[in-house]
C-alpha cells in the first residue's frame, strides 16, 4: 500500500480493495515448480531461476537482482516481493511444470492440458516483456480428449509434470486422464500412449539410457514402461509388504539419479529408494509430513514436503540434516550443479539456499 | 686457552680432568672454589674459545655442534662445541666456577649460530634441562635464559618454524616454576592486530553466497578481541545472530566420514598452517574441511568461556538471558564438534580438557597467581605422619569408621528421647520475633535477620514446615516468613494495618464504642483455627492495597491499648486464650457467621488464637 493510495482526499476504495485482494491473493498462491535456466558460459553462477505459479504466471528471476533488492538478508517472515525478469500468462489455471528444452526452449503445462513452448532468448531479451502476459507461445500441445458415445468428448485432462527428452526428441506428459503421453517434437503429435494407471499421474522421469520413462500416479503405485512399446516393465508398489503404510496414497513425486540406476519415490510420508537394474527396494524412511517433492544431489536424496524443512539423506535413507526453509509447504525442489538449491512452495515463497546450507536469498513471487 | 683446547680434545668423562685444567690455567686462590675476578677471567677465556671453535666450524662448513674429530666420551661421542659445554657445565654444576657461565656461553653460543644450527644448540640445552634446571644453577641464569629464548625466537618465523617455536615455549614452561609469572598475560589484552581482512564487495561473478561469506569472517573480528562484546548488547546481538546463521549451516551440511578422512591423511606438520586464507573462491573448500570448521566453534568455545568467566567486579558479569543465550550456543558447537569426523568425540573431549584447564589458570590469575609450591614444614609434617605406622580404619579415616560404627553401637538411637530434631519453627523464629520488636531496640548488627545462616535455616524448616510462611519470602523478605501468631502484637498490626483500616471505617460507622474498646473486644474473638489460613491470604492481599489517613489513626489506637493494659505481647495471648475458652464451647456453625461478620477485623487475634492452638 503506497502512501498516495492511502490518501484519503481523492479515495479511491476500487484500487484499495483490490490491492488487498491481491495481496491475500499472492500470500495464497503456491509456486509448484521452479527451474534454474542454463547458463551458457561456462561460470557455475545460477543466476535466472523460473517459476510456475498456481497463476498460471511463468516467471523469471534474476538471484543477483533479488539481493541487490535485499531479499537477502530479511529473515523473519516477511519477505519482500521480488521483481521479475518477466512474467507471462502460461496457462489458464495453474502452471504446474516448466523445463527447458534443450537450454533454448523453455516448456510449460498446466492445469489446461496444454504445453507451451517459449523461446528463452526471445524471452530474456525482450527487455519490456514485463507484461509479456500476451506473448505467444512457438509451441502449443493440447492433451486429446477422449470420445464417448455419440460424439461426446471428455474434458481436456491436465498435464502435471513433463519429462524431456532431446535426444530422440521428444516430451513426456504425465496427465490427468491417468495416461502418459509421449509427443513428438517434430510432428507436434502424440507418438505414444502410456495407459496402464488407474488414478491420475503426479510424476513423470525419463531414462535416457534405457529409453525408458516412469511414471508415478495418484493410484499408489510407480511404472516403468518402455518407450518403444508402450508397455508397463515393471509395477512399483512403494510399501505393499511393509505394514506401516497400509493407508492409501498416491506416489506424488519420483526422482531418478544421474547414472539413471536409482531411483526415489516419495509415497504419502514413506521415501523409498530402488535400485533399477535389481529391481528392489533398498531402504524406505518415514518423514514427518507427506513427501512432496524430491531429488537426487550425487549420492544423496534431497526431500521436501509438508513441512518447511529440507531434508537432506542418504541411500540408507538416513537423515544427514534438516534446513529450515521459507514455505509452510514446500512443492517444488530445484538443483543448480553448482549446489545451489531452490525450495518453492505455498505462499508463492522461493527460497535459494547455497552451496553451504545457509539461505542467501527468499523472496515471494509477484501475481499476475 | 691452550690448555683448554687440549682439555677439550681429553678424552673420558669431564670429573676426572676439569677441575684440574682449570687449576693450572687460573691457578685460584682456593683449591676448588674461584673468586670473582678469576671467574671473570675463566669466562672470558672460554667466550673466546667458542668463539674461535664456532668460526672455524663456519669456515670448515660443518654443523657447528658436530665440528670437530668426535671425542669419544665413554659410549657417546660429540664434537668440540659440546664437549665444552660438557665440561663448563660440569664445572658449573660442582660449584667450582661461577653458575653463570654456562648460560652465558650458550647464550653466544646462539646468537652465533645461523638458524639451523640453534635447533641443535636447542637440542643440547633441552637435553641437559635437568641440570640446568637445578635451583642454584637457575637462580643464576634463569634471566640469561629467557634472554636467550626470546632472543630466538623473536628470530624465529611465526609461520613455518612453529614446531621449533613450539619446543622453545616448552622449554620455557618446563624450565621456569610453574608459578612463573613474568610471561603472564596479567591484565588479560588481547591481541587485536591480529585482524583477518576479508573480501567486502562480491566479486562478479562469484558463485558462492557471499552474505554468508561475509558472516562467518565477520565473527574473526569479535573472537580476535571478545572484550567488545560485553559492554555493547548491539554488538553481542549482532554476533550472535551471524553465530546463528554459522552453527545452522554448519548442522544443515554436516560432514560425512569421507570427507572427514579425506582431510586426515594430508594433515601433517609440513601442511600446517597459522591462518586460513580468506578468499572467498576457498570458502566452500573450507566447509568442506574439518579442521576449518574445528577452528571456527573451538573459537566460539573459547570466547564463551571468557564470557562467562568471572569478570573483576560484579557488574561484569554478562545478564541472565545472556547466559541463557550463551549456553545454548555453547551446546550447539559442542554437538557439532562431537559430530564432526574424524573422531569428533575424542576431539571434544580433548578440547574441554584443554579448556577446563584454561579456566584454572584464568582463576589462579584471578587470585593474584599464587605460587603452587607447598612451603617445605608442611611437607615433613606430612612426612612424620607417614612414618608413623598409622592403625589402617576401614572407611579410610577414623571418623568416617566411628560414624559407620556408631549406629551398631546405639540401636535406639532413632527412638532416643533426647534426640536432637528438627526445631519446630515457632520455636526456631521467636528470637528473630523478638529482634523484630521495636521496642526491644535490638541493634542492627545483632539482628537476627542479618545472621545469614539462622536465616537460611530458618528458609529450610520453614519450607518443610510452613509452606504459607515460605511463601511471604518473596513479597516480605525474612521477616515475613516468621510465623504471624509469634510476633509481638505491635509488630504484627504494624505489618496488617490493611484490615484494620477496614475495621477503622466500621469504627467510625459505630462512633459508642471506642476504638480501644474495640481493639480489646476484638482480641477476645476467636474464629476457628481452620480460618486461619484463609483470613491470613486474603490479608495479604489488602495488605498490599492498604493506605489512607486511617492507618496512622489505628497504629494510634493499638499504642493506646499497649498502653493502657501496659500487656507484654505474651499476656495479650493469655487474654485471648482466655477468650478462646469460650470459643471453643461454640457451635461451628455460628463461628463461622462470626467470621463472616468479623473477618475484615485484625487477624491479631486469630494468630493469637492459631498460636495457642499449637501450645496446646
């Protein structure tokens, strides 16, 4: 609230009441995902990192910027807002993924069932695209609707989560109608259906190596398919032996190691780890709040979740240390190699923590 | 000279020729013992003799302590310069020459030397430490000594001669008593040249967290001089918030096993360094390194226990959430340090070890550094005691045995009637009671209230006895805990005048009776013990409210029935146990109404009451 508007000689209640709505409305958003944009020189400095918001915004910040602005040093629980590089409509509804494509093409999906495609120059260089919000997207793919009787079509299902990959140039979408699709980036068409789920998919990976994509779903259980096939390899059902997690939920996050031999589910508040060429579980943890979201840092797990922790483990599924992070809720974990991680979650809240463990900068992300 | 030249060249141990080369060379005026001016003439004959044998050896290109064809002495064989020594010492040692000497040829003898060559001199001081160390030899050189050593060292290079700097500290220590007080930092001042600069701006392009790079040198500045951090409460608060920002970062990454180890195996002498570099491209090479992290909370250790050690006068002392904060920040490194690989247990244990005793000397400094050793007539008492063949009692001593024994031999002891026991506290307070009269006039000094111990007994039968009373401790002080029914009368209305400032207002509704009367009517009433403690907590209460013009008007009437009856405060009992006669023949329901009338009167006469019921 700047001081003009709170002038009271010419009031203006219009403006006053929607800058508080929108800053309920910001304090509400949630960030699902963030990524760090490539760096083409060869300086590990992670310095453009995108976000997608419950908005439907897709957003760049710039890390230097954001301390110059002093979200740096302001602990406590107000942060400051964050100006972005720019901020563009990506989608109507949530935007819940965004990946880059070959360190040019910035893809985007959301709650519309569409994936976008951005040029990144185009969009880092256009210095005025601050309300880029009408910018047009080089790339469109909309999920297919599937036909009833009499000519009836399904909602468009949503995308959740994408997977690249640009070798055999192509996009893995997990969506809502609980098929993976694999598209073609080529053609823009859908190559490959993966149907096999009974619940929608949260999560998607592809293995590069073995041409393999897994998927994990809202139906409790992870799988392994096979891209040429479409055919489900293997079903993971994280706990089905253990009686600790009899309840049922749903594998909301999946991550695989970079030797593509590991991999992590993240099922209700259980983190089990896979070894992938011997198909076994090798440790399961419980955690404190349900598993959100995770990755693999080298030999170790990096996990978020229901909670404003970052917990750092081992292959044995030790927790090696906690770090107090900014978001209640924690959805999205990013890793730049350089070490530099980037939390995001409720309260459109991002939180960079170095190399070293220690917060060098928070910031909330602007609405649209 | 000559003669000692050959002397030199002798071979066999020093006893069997040195006396009498000197003898021929000076030819003293006393057979074993030499004046002054022959000593002095001795002393300058050798000073030239080492020094023609160290330029010789410097122009031969040998080491100077083995220059020389090696004489063979017995099983070890040496050269010239130490044989020397050797001898010079020995002499030195027997008291034929002055003790002097020796420390003045070795302080040459060093200063002659190139660097090298010193370690060696060193290396032979070090090795004849227990003769030197010898009190008559001490006395004589223990200034040329220090001279030498700090000579030295002041040579010495901080950075790359440190083990050798190490050996010179040691000796000192060893060579000098323990009590030595010459090399104490007395005053306590820190060094605070030792500044560490470190980056201020970011470099571009710097990829590391550079807020974090700037907190943790920035705590350099406040460990090289801990005494800012007292007087300024801004500048602990600043400390400690960076200190936060360090510990949790170093809990949120801790250091694996590998890591640990990895750094253990190049962790030698040669790698060993004063200072870390502070480039911020090093920092995250420098978390990563054990040892860095070891530095920075055994820093934090030390600076904590100079907060928290006692300060010259009180007002030093740091505040209670100070000391909170500081405790828990301790703990944190602690945890740290016992988690942190290689072998963070042991580490820790050493380093409070190395600390505990650091705190003795701050508090052996604090006391004036009194010398540790014990006067010589003590140790030959203990001596004598010794000797004597002492009876072996089986608790160690013969009281602790007498105790065990004793309660075999009285059995009843427990029974026994005239036990001594816990004093009941109404007996236990009445001679505070008594000083507390006024008019007793009990002077200052032999006030009860002001001998800590019967107070602090007193504290302890009544936290047992008397827990209500315990209570008035802290509103009251001491005097509050003396049980109400055993202060004197004027006393007690003195301290309760809330209640009858209640009962002034009523005597003025009811202007026939007098408020003497009053007071005297209203002795004679007696509630029921059981309202006691009620009456007595909500006297309390008023009594904190209490004022107005009433007060100096009841303090008037309770003089007056003082007067009048002219009642020591015991006879005042004795009227109202008279009284309580009656009341006691009472139904308890109709004492009660009673009290519901009458509890705003003095509670006076329910102590009164209270305290006969105990007699009873």
């Amino acid at each position: 609230m700047g001081v003009e508007k709170m002038d009271c000689t010419n009031w203006d209640e219009d403006s006053y009441r929607d800058g508080i709505l929108q800053e309920r409305e910001t304090l509400s958003r949630t960030v699902f995902r963030t990524a760090f944009a490539p760096n083409p020189n060869p300086n590990p400095n992670s310095d453009h990192i995108i976000t997608a918001s419950s908005d439907g915004s897709i957003a760049s910040y710039s890390i230097s910027a954001c301390l110059e602005m002093g979200c740096g040093s302001a602990r406590g629980r107000n942060w400051l807002m964050a100006e972005p590089q720019f901020l563009i409509q990506g989608h109507d509804g949530p935007a819940y993924d965004v990946k880059f494509y070959d360190d040019s093409l910035l893809l985007s999906c959301g709650d519309d069932g569409r994936i976008r495609g951005w040029k990144w120059n185009e969009l880092l260089g256009s210095e005025v695209s601050m309300e880029g919000a009408k910018m047009k997207p080089i790339l469109d793919l909309v999920n297919p609707q599937h036909k009833g009787p009499w000519g009836a079509l399904s909602p468009i299902p949503e995308n959740n989560s994408i997977a690249v990959d640009s070798q055999s140039g192509s996009i893995y979408a997990a969506a809502g109608d609980s098929c993976a699709y694999c598209w073609d980036m080529e053609k823009c068409e859908v190559k490959t259906v993966f149907k096999g789920h009974s619940n929608y998919i949260h999560s998607i990976v592809s293995c590069k190596l073995s041409n393999q994509i897994i998927t994990g779903s809202e139906d409790g259980t992870a799988r392994i398919w096979d891209c040429k096939s479409a055919k489900c390899i293997q079903v993971i059902d994280p706990g089905k032996d253990d009686k600790k997690v009899s309840f049922p939920s749903a594998v909301s996050c999946i991550a695989l190691d970079s030797s593509e031999s590991w991999l992590v589910c993240g099922k209700g508040q259980f983190l089990s780890v896979w070894n992938l060429p011997a198909r076994e579980c090798v440790s399961m943890t419980k955690t404190n709040a349900s598993v959100q979201d995770v990755i693999f840092d080298n030999n170790q797990i990096l996990a978020v979740g229901a909670e404003p922790l970052l917990t750092r483990l081992n292959m044995n599924g030790d927790i090696l240390s906690q770090i107090q992070c900014a978001p209640q809720s924690a959805f999205s974990l990013s890793l730049h190699p350089s070490g530099v991680t980037a939390v995001s979650g409720y309260g459109a809240l991002v939180d960079i923590i170095s190399q070293f463990g220690s917060h060098s900068c928070t910031f909330r992300c602007r609405g649209l | 000279m000559d003669l000692f030249r050959k002397a030199i060249l002798h071979p066999g141990p020093p006893q069997d020729f040195a006396l009498q080369t000197v003898q021929q060379a000076i030819k003293p005026q006393k057979q074993v013992k030499l004046v002054q001016d022959e000593n002095q003439l001795l002393e300058n004959i050798l000073r030239t003799l080492l020094q023609e044998l160290v330029s010789a050896a410097v122009q031969s290109g040998e080491e100077i302590m083995q220059y020389g064809q090696p004489i063979d002495d017995g099983d070890i064989c040496r050269g010239q310069i130490p044989r020397l020594l050797d001898i010079v010492l020995y002499l030195c040692e027997k008291e034929h020459i002055e003790g002097g000497m020796i420390f003045q040829l070795l302080e040459d003898l060093n200063e002659m030397s190139t660097m090298r060559n010193c370690k060696d001199v060193f290396g032979y001081i070090e090795s004849k430490q227990d003769i030197l160390g010898k009190p008559e030899l001490f006395a004589r050189g223990k200034l040329v000594m220090l001279r030498t050593c700090n000579q030295l060292l002041r040579r010495l290079s901080k950075a790359n001669d440190v083990v050798f700097c190490g050996r010179i500290i040691m000796f000192l220590a060893h060579f000098f008593p323990l009590s030595e007080r010459s090399a104490v930092n007395i005053k306590g001042v820190f060094n605070t040249s030792n500044e560490t600069k470190y980056e201020k701006e970011a470099p571009d392009g710097s990829s590391i967290d550079f807020n974090f790079y700037k907190t943790i040198w920035s705590l350099q500045e406040f460990f090289s001089n801990p005494g800012s951090l007292t007087p300024a409460l801004t500048k602990w608060q600043k400390f400690s918030s960076s200190l936060t920002v360090v510990l949790n970062t170093f809990e949120a990454q801790p250091l694996s096993d590998e890591e640990g180890s990895a750094i253990n195996l190049e962790d030698e002498g040669s790698n060993f360094s004063i200072k870390y570099l502070t480039s911020s491209n090093l920092m995250g090479l420098e978390l990563k390194d054990p040892s860095f992290r070891r530095h920075v909370l055994v820093q934090c250790l030390i600076l904590f226990d100079y907060l928290k050690a006692p300060g010259k006068n009180d007002k030093d002392m740091p505040s209670d959430t100070l000391k909170e904060e500081i405790k828990t920040c301790e703990e944190r490194a602690k945890k740290l340090l016992e988690m942190m690989p290689p072998k963070g247990k042991e580490f820790l244990r050493s380093i409070e070890h190395i600390l505990e005793r650091e705190r003795n000397w701050v508090w052996w400094k604090r006391d004036g550094c009194p010398p540790f050793e014990k006067q010589p007539i003590e140790k030959k008492l203990a001596q004598e005691t010794g000797r004597k063949r002492r009876p072996r009692w089986r608790m160690g001593n013969k009281e602790l045995s007498q105790l065990w024994k004793w309660a075999d031999q009285n059995p009843n002891a427990l029974t026994n009637p005239e036990r001594v026991g816990t004093p009941a506290i109404m007996d236990y307070w009445k001679p505070l009671a008594e000083d507390m009269d006024e008019s007793a006039g009990i002077e200052e000094e032999y006030h009860h209230k002001n001998n800590r111990v019967y107070c602090w007994k007193g504290l302890r039968f009544s936290a047992r006895q008397d827990l209500e009373g315990f209570s008035r401790f802290t509103e009251h002080g001491i005097e509050g805990v003396v049980p109400l029914e055993i202060l004197p009368a004027e006393v007690r209305s003195k301290k309760y005048q809330a209640k009858q400032a209640d009962r002034s207002k009523r005597a003025k509704k009811d202007d026939s009776r007098g408020s003497l009367q009053q007071v005297e009517e209203s002795q004679s009433v007696t509630p029921p013990a059981n309202e006691i403690d009620m009456d007595g907590s909500r006297n309390e209460n008023e009594g904190s409210g209490a004022g107005g013009e009433s007060d100096g008007m009841i303090a008037l009437s309770v003089d007056v029935s003082q007067g009048d009856t002219s009642a020591t405060p015991d006879e005042h009992q004795k009227q109202s146990s008279d009284g309580d006669a009656d009341g006691d023949g009472l139904e308890a329901g109709q004492i009660e109404a009673e009290v519901g009338m009458n509890n705003t009167i003095a509670d006076g006469e329910m102590d009164a009451e209270a305290d006969l019921d105990v007699v009873a």
